[in-house]
C-alpha cells in the first residue's frame, strides 16, 4: 500500500490557521478552519495537493490543503489573546515571523517572566510573549470575557481564526477557553448546548441566544454579543435592538434561549 493510499493518521496543522472546504478546490466553499497545533486525522489522501481529514477538536469533516498539515511535538498551551506575535529572537525588535491565533496549541520549549520559546515545526522555533498564553488545563473562570477580547473582529463565514470568524466558531472559541466543548455549527450548537429557558426567563451573562442559523452570547441581563453580517464584525448591542432588527431583515424570531 502507498504512502498516499494509508489513512487514519494523526497529524497537527501548522499554518496559523488553514481554511477547511467542501471539496478539493479553494472556490468550492469554506466550511470552517484549523487553527495551529490542532490534530487532524487523514481520511483520505488519494489527492495531490489535498487531503481529506476529520478536524479532531470538532470532528468536522472536510478538503484541506497538504501544504498546511506536519508534525508537531505535543502541546502544552494555548494562545489565549485575539493573536500572539511571533519574533525569531526573545527581543521584541527582531523580525516577526508571523502570528498565531486566539486557541492555537503550542509546545513551549522554554519559558521566562516575559517570553516563551516555542516549536513552529520542522526545527523552527520562534518567541511570543508569556502573557500571551496559558497551559492547556487553565481555562478561564469568565469566558465571556473571551468573547468580549472579540468585540471589533471581522465577521467571516466559515471562519474561525481571529482574524476574522462567523457567530459560532465566536461561541466555539469563548466556550473552549473556560473548558467547555461544543460543536462547530449553529445548528448543532442549539440542539447541543445547555437547559432550554422559557421565552420570559431573567436572561444572565454566558446564557445563549438563538435564531434561524444564528447565536449569540448574552452579556448581562440586556446585552448581546455576536458575530453578525449585518454589522460585518462581532458587536456588543442591546438585546432587544437585535431581536427587532433581526425580524426585519427576515431572520426570523428567537427559536431558543439556553444556560449552560
């Protein structure tokens, strides 16, 4: 059997993230992305230039380009600001390499007060900030504060990276950092996700909101944050404001109020 014949093998995505599409083609659609250091199973590796694999923080399934996919040593933590500069040298003004993302997985080398050593993969190393991550197990009390670092991002259908993402991979993302699971799409998140609340319960900060093909965050009691469309980022707004305007643009009206 060839190389390119064996499937079910583990490897790490090692772009700062890498667009997940429907099929073998860049213009086929993006179903989501992969963000640095996460583990992906090969499912088929009969193409070229691609690979068909099973993103394994999700299990979703799509197209991936092989360009993206290597072989990392085991993470040990997480990126947990919107993204992390990395430089080649511990100085802040040696040449950037790049960034990686808000949830990215890195194997820290070596670590001080002020920075940390980490593996790009393929011998590579680079330096970020210590303040910029966190060991894999320390999740964050208030997730909701994850969001809210969020706030002005762009909105990106299918996105996930912080560079630009859509209303679930923001729920995703936020929910991961204080320790929770949840599925990539809407759809899944709202037949998944929490105890459903009556139409008129006292909403709080963390519980979510649903509508047709959408989600979002409670802030507080009146407060919203989402990543929409219509505002073409993630927004803080008043609850109500959306709900009305949500309607009007044939949105339709809120199918489910959920607490985790």
């Amino acid at each position: 059997m060839g190389e390119r014949s064996r499937i079910n093998r583990m490897k790490q995505i090692t772009s700062p993230s890498a667009p997940m599409v429907y099929a073998a083609d860049l213009s086929s659609g993006l179903e989501t992305e992969a963000l640095f250091g996460e583990d992906i199973t090969i499912c088929d590796d009969s193409h070229a230039d691609w690979v068909h694999i099973r993103l394994e923080t999700d299990q979703y399934l799509a197209w991936i380009q092989r360009q993206h996919l290597g072989v990392l040593p085991t993470p040990t933590h997480r990126i947990c600001t919107i993204r992390a500069l990395i430089t080649r040298g511990r100085d802040i003004k040696t040449p950037t390499m790049g960034y990686l993302p808000l949830a990215a997985r890195v194997h820290v080398i070596e670590q001080s007060e002020r920075v940390a050593k980490i593996a790009l993969g393929q011998d590579q190393t680079g330096y970020i900030p210590s303040d910029h991550i966190k060991p894999l197990d320390d999740f964050c009390a208030d997730w909701v504060a994850t969001a809210e670092q969020l706030i002005g991002v762009p909105y990106r259908w299918g996105g996930r990276d912080s560079m630009g993402m859509d209303c679930s991979a923001l729920v995703q993302l936020a929910m991961a950092s204080g320790g929770m699971e949840s599925p990539r799409n809407s759809g899944d998140q709202e037949k998944t996700l929490g105890e459903t609340l009556p139409p008129d319960a006292d909403l709080m900060r963390g519980d979510l909101i649903f509508w047709r093909g959408h989600i979002g965050i409670m802030q507080d009691h009146r407060r919203l944050i989402h990543a929409n469309a219509w505002h073409h980022m993630v927004m803080s707004e008043n609850l109500d404001t959306a709900i009305q305007r949500i309607k009007a643009n044939n949105g339709g009206d809120v199918t489910r109020l959920a607490r985790l």
